[in-house]
C-alpha cells in the first residue's frame, strides 16, 4: 500500500515473458495499469518510489528469490519423457557433461532402464555397463549423476548413507 494523490493505493505487480506489469487499485477498483519491458522500465512509468530501482521493489534482487529463479531453471522431466532428446539432453548438459566421459552413451541407460521390467536399480552396476572397463568414477561425477536422475523423476530409495553402505538404489516412479 501507498499513497498517490492522497488515497490509499494497493500496487499488483506481475512479471511476464515479454514485459512487466504494475496495476493500482484505489478503493478496491482498478485505477492505472503500467505496462513496460521490464521491472526498472515499468517503475519509471508509475512515476513513484523513484529512489528505487524496480528490481528491488519488485524482489528479484532478494538472494530468496535468485535461489527460487534458479531451481526453477535447473531441467527437469520424468520417465516418461525419456525419449524426448530435447529434454534429455538439457539434462545431460546441465548436470553431466562436465563431469563424464563425452563418449559415455548415457542416453542408452535411460532407455534401456525405461524399457527394463523393473523399476529399481543399483546405480553403480547399472553406470558400469555403459562406462569402459576399469573405469574409476570420481565422486563428483557420481553425484552428478544422482542429480541427473532425481531431476529426471527417480528417487533414491537407498536407506543407508554412502559412509555405512556404498550401494545406492534408485527407484524410476
């Protein structure tokens, strides 16, 4: 709530794709509508509050909020979008790529588990057979791939910590 021309006004902020919107409710009726390219562009518009940039007033400087944009950027899908490559491949670029073997056929163990029966895994066995043999994984490179897998609709199902038991189990729901 603020004052502008000595009434109370309630500002509804919203922020869309292609622009930023401020609406002004006076006495429960819509009164202006701002529209502009983005937060500091539709602020200057409303003509109020100047000392501020419209990022701030809008929150999305707040350090909440930059943690809240970001998990909403990390890719997701689930088990049944396997075969979509787009999707799959936002994954692997996300959370694996920098952290395995380029040539490691990842795809093919998220095919080959979706077409399998069963619907738990043990993911160090399973990785194994798609990695060279001898390959050592480095536990970086394993915790991205954990990640991958809870952020394409698998839960880890394994109830001991990787300190009492080295075996993880993953379930594909």
């Amino acid at each position: 709530m603020y004052s502008v021309g000595k009434k109370r006004t309630l500002f509804v902020q919203e922020i869309k794709k292609k622009n930023s919107i401020i609406k002004m409710y006076q006495d429960s009726e819509l009164r202006f509508t701002h529209v502009g390219n983005s937060p500091n562009d539709v602020w200057q518009k409303v003509g109020v509050l100047q000392q501020y940039r419209g990022v701030d007033i809008f929150g999305i400087s707040h350090p909440q909020v930059q943690t809240f944009i970001q998990t909403l950027l990390i890719p997701r899908c689930q088990p049944e979008e396997w075969h979509i490559i787009n999707k799959m491949q936002a994954l692997w670029n996300y959370h694996l790529r920098k952290f395995t073997l380029g040539s490691v056929q990842w795809n093919e163990f998220f095919i080959e588990w979706y077409n399998e029966t069963k619907t738990v895994i043990e993911i160090t066995t399973s990785l194994k057979k798609i990695y060279p043999p001898n390959y050592i994984f480095k536990e970086r490179e394993v915790r991205a791939w954990r990640a991958m897998l809870s952020h394409s609709g698998c839960v880890n199902i394994t109830p001991y910590t990787k300190e009492i038991s080295p075996v993880s189990k993953f379930l594909k729901n």
